[in-house]
C-alpha cells in the first residue's frame, strides 16, 4: 500500500505542486514575523501531505 502511494505521488501534475509550493510560500510570508509559526505551518503542510513537501522541496 505505501508502495503504490509513493508511485503515484510522482505523477501528480506538475502545475499541481506550483501551485501548493506558491501556498506554502503565501503562508510562510505571511508568519515572517515569527519563526516558530513559520515552522509550525511547513510541518502542517509535510503532515497533511507529505509526497507533495516532498516534491516541493526536493523535486
């Protein structure tokens, strides 16, 4: 099962991640003010998806 998850998170669309990699961006402008929440949101974004972190920051 976790196999075929990883398989397929590499086909997810390419405008698909920019466009959760420009959110991600959004939001950590947005807490530039406190590190802590800056790190609080890009660990809720990893949490909740963690193929498209995955893609956004390594890809």
């Amino acid at each position: 099962m976790e196999q075929e998850t990883l398989n397929l998170s590499n086909y997810y669309p390419c405008c698909l991640v920019k466009a959760i990699a420009a959110d991600q961006s959004n939001a950590i402008a947005r807490s530039i003010y406190s590190p802590q929440s800056e790190l609080t949101i890009m660990l809720t974004h990893f949490w909740k998806n963690p193929s498209y972190s995955y893609l956004v920051h390594f890809g």
